[in-house]
C-alpha cells in the first residue's frame, strides 16, 4: 500500500446549508397538496419522502414535470451612496423538475409488488441576493488587521490573506513588523446570483400485506452542482474603495436509504398513518474558489488574486416523518405531514489523504470529523421542524382542485455568525466573509388535475417566501475602551420571494 498526501480540506456551516436544506418539488399533484402526502401515498412523489407511498399503486404510471421559477423583489443593480453593483443573473428560469416511472404487479391475494424509478430537482439554487448599508468604523480590512497579531493563533482565509497583501505594515522602532494599517469603511454593497440544482435519483421497491400495510424502501443518488458569482464594494476613509470578486462551485454526488410504512389501524375506514426514516445523505464533493480584491485611493491602484481547491466530504443528519391521510368517498382528500431533522449534528469531514491497496486495486480515502467547525455547527444551527398541510376536492371523477401549505421553522440560530477565526480548513480556504442568518420558510400552493382515459394532465402554483438577517462579515468587539475599535455590521433585512409554476404530463398502464 502506498500512502498519498493531500491537503487537509473540510466545509464550512454556511455552506453546509445549501446541500441539506430541500425545496418542495416533484409531480405538480404534489406540489399542488403542500407535500402532504407521505400517508395518502399513489403518488410518484412519495418515493423520496415515504417510500411506501409508491405501494398504494395499482397500475403502472409515467409521469414527467417541468415549469417556471421566478423570483420576487430582488433588484439586479443593487446601489447605496455613490457605489453600486452589476448582478449578472436571471430573475426567471425555466427548469425541468421530475421524470419517473412505476411499475405495479400483483402479488398474492390484494396484494402488489411495485418497482419505482423517479427522478426530481431537490434543491434549485436560482437566487438573487442583494444588500447595502452604511458601516461605521467597521470594514472587511479592519478585521483582518486586527486578526494580524493571532496570526499563528486564527486561520487566514483567502479574504484576510489579501488584505494582508495590500495593507500598510505597522513597524516598531526597530523596523519590526507589528501590525497592520486600516481604513474604516463608511458604506458597503452586495450582490449575488446563485445557480444549480440538486438533482436526486430514486429507485424503489414497495409493496403491501392484505392491502392494509405498505411497505417502502428507497436508495437515494443525489448529483451537487451549486455555482455562485458575488460581488462586494466598500466604501473606505481617505476617498478609498475596495472591491472583491468571488467565484465559487460545489460538484459531487451522494447518496442515502429511506425506509417508511403506511398502516391503516381501522380495517373499514380509508384513515391511513405514515412513519417514515431517511438516513443520512453521505456526500463526497469538491469545491472551487476564486477571490480577487481590488483597492484604489489617491495613491493608485492594488490588486490580490487567491484561489482554492479542495475535496471534502460532509454527512447530513437524519430526517423523521410522521403523516395522517384520510379519504371522504372519492370527492375529497386530507392529508397532514410533520418532519424533523437536527442539522445541528451535521458532519464535516476533513480528508486527509488516501492510499491504494494493490492486493484489491482500490483507492480509499482517508477522513476524520472537522470537531472544531462541527462544534460551531452546533452552536450555530438548530433542529427543523417541517409541517405540511394538503387537500384535494374532486367535483367530478376527472376533476380535481388542491390547496396546500408549509412551514418550516428556522435552520439558524439568530445569534449565528460566519466564524472566520476558527481553525479549520473549512475557514482557511473560505473565499468570502458573508453570511445570512436565514429565518422561517412559508409556501402556499394550489393547483387542478384533469385526467382523460389513461392520460392525466396537472398545474400547479407555488409561492414561498423566507426572510432573512444579511451581514458582510463577522463583527469583532475589541478589548480597547475605545468604541471605534469595534468592528460591526449592523444587519439587512433580506428576502427571498420565489414563484414557480409547474405541469405534470403523465399516462397510466
């Protein structure tokens, strides 16, 4: 066996948040009910929330998904004072959603064995973010500058090491280097377009016993593709300006197992209950960064370029689902779904090297948990809880209409912060210093389903809405009496409006 060096990498909790939280997507039956389908099932949907959904099937079915996203408010041409920012992104996307298939075969006496392949966007990443603020006595520099006698102590990411570059050095009387000059900041812009998707591939295997219990089981591939262009400027004293260029990516793939039972506890009532378990999604990825900072005064202009690669790997926490479903004849459906998940325990993982084994020809990998930034995920993120509420009314056997709503509570502690000074490599190689503390998520939906012979057609419209507390960086309260020593940021109230129409075209076999 031979060993192979490689650079300690592991993520950071901000990061981290993109990979783990879901967007309510699939069939446009599904969205148009909230989701709250996990115990009323036959629909292809439930395979990636309660696998045993997919075993209420009678007959086979194709199904595919696509539609519109939009987002609401954000401007592309963020400005505040005399500095302002470009945004390079659309505020309307099309996107393909869901594709997938299910095969059903009796099995036994009311029995049936079903087979499920599905394929839907679990997370689309199409924002807009924008923020401006005055700064008083704070700056992106100034932390940096009072970071720069721990050096050795604190980790320099690729922000703080440019800085570090282009500010003037402090010296001794013996021409010794003791700290580092600064310019406070007096007003700051911010602008940011994300893009990607996660994209999940399902593959299931359900059935039921005497068509009272339905059991599921699901194998999970989730394909990571997140992009993000930002921009930040500074106003500084001195008639100074400083401007800083990130270009981030995250690829890789992961995959879990969710296992799940519908039950019906009264054998003459259609009252049906789910419980459902998803493991973790064990992600292995790479991340690229690229930072370059710009600063101009009288005296001209400097710039400093970074850039970082690393892979990593990051495992999510466990999710737990209960659900209540209950048919009144054929005209009407009502179904309740309550989700939790702690992404407190989210694991960061570092990997520190590999090696090949030549008695089996394969490459392992060498990983350990990131304590240091898993214990600020602690602190920083909190437990989920996911209530989801839907009903369908059908006037007539072809005609249905469907309302529905979320909430989600919020992921982030509101006393979080983005963590520069920690010793992990998740912060070393960070190329940005922003972060949002992101709040409680609310969606409404609503939609129709006609069906013709064995063709069926559904639309439905989805509104979600999720404010949220921006800062451009980590505040730092100083030692010194001095007030102007400090470094805050105040907060920008942010949000993220987002509209998304979605048609369902399927055929029963």
């Amino acid at each position: 066996m031979a060993l192979l060096a490689a650079p300690l990498a592991a993520q950071e909790t901000y990061q981290d948040t993109k990979l783990v939280d879901n967007d309510l997507n699939g069939t446009a039956r599904y969205v148009g009910m909230g989701g709250a389908m996990e115990a009323l099932g036959a629909d292809i949907s439930t395979v990636s929330t309660n696998p045993a959904g997919v075993g209420l099937f009678r007959s086979g079915q194709v199904a595919i998904s696509g539609g519109l996203v939009s987002q609401q408010g954000e401007t592309t041409s963020p400005s505040f004072g005399n500095i302002n920012a470009n945004v390079k992104g659309n505020k309307t996307n099309a996107s393909f959603d869901q594709v997938g298939l299910v095969y059903s075969m009796p099995s036994g006496r009311n029995g049936y064995l079903n087979f499920a392949f599905n394929y839907h966007k679990s997370r689309n990443f199409d924002q807009i973010l924008t923020a401006a603020n005055k700064l008083s006595y704070a700056s992106q520099n100034k932390f940096t500058a009072m970071k720069y006698p721990f050096a050795n102590k604190y980790n320099w990411n690729a922000v703080d090491a440019n800085y570090a570059e282009i500010m003037t050095p402090i010296l001794d009387n013996d021409g010794k280097k003791i700290g580092m000059d600064y310019l406070d900041g007096t007003a700051y812009v911010f602008g940011q377009y994300q893009k990607g998707y996660i994209g999940e591939y399902s593959f299931n295997l359900s059935g039921n016993v005497n068509d009272r219990i339905f059991l599921g089981l699901t194998f999970g591939l989730h394909d990571v593709n997140y992009r993000s262009n930002s921009y930040y400027t500074e106003n500084l004293d001195k008639r100074a300006i400083s401007e800083t260029w990130e270009d981030l990516r995250i690829d890789g793939a992961g995959f879990d197992i969710k296992a799940g039972v519908i039950f019906r506890p009264i054998e003459k009532s259609p009252f049906r209950i789910g419980v459902y378990v998803h493991t973790p999604t064990w992600y292995d990825l790479s991340l690229s960064g690229a930072n370059d900072l710009t600063m101009k005064d009288q005296g001209g202009k400097l710039d400093k370029g970074q850039h970082a690669e690393y892979d990593f790997k990051v495992y999510t926490p466990w999710k737990f689902g209960l659900s209540l479903g209950h048919t009144i004849g054929r005209e009407l459906a009502i179904g309740a779904t309550y989700e939790y998940a702690d992404y407190s325990t989210i694991d960061n993982r570092v990997n520190d090297g590999g090696y090949y084994d030549f008695w089996s020809g394969g490459y392992y990998e060498n990983t350990y948990s990131d304590n240091a930034m898993n214990h600020h995920t602690e602190a920083t993120l909190k437990g989920v809880s996911t209530l989801k509420l839907g009903v369908e009314y059908k006037p007539l056997e072809n005609l249905a209409f469907r309302l529905g709503y979320n909430y989600l509570s919020p992921m982030f502690d509101k006393n979080g912060f983005r963590d520069g000074s920690i010793s992990s490599p998740g912060s070393t190689y960070a190329t940005s210093t922003d972060y949002t503390n992101w709040k409680s998520t609310n969606r409404l939906t609503c939609g129709f389903g006609y069906s013709a012979k064995k063709f069926f057609m559904d639309l439905a419209y989805q509104y979600s809405q999720t404010d949220g507390d921006f800062y451009p960086f980590m505040s730092y309260y100083s030692k010194a009496s001095n007030p102007k020593e400090d470094n805050i940021a105040d907060r920008v109230g942010v949000s993220n409006k987002r509209h998304q129409v979605l048609f369902t075209l399927g055929y029963r076999f």
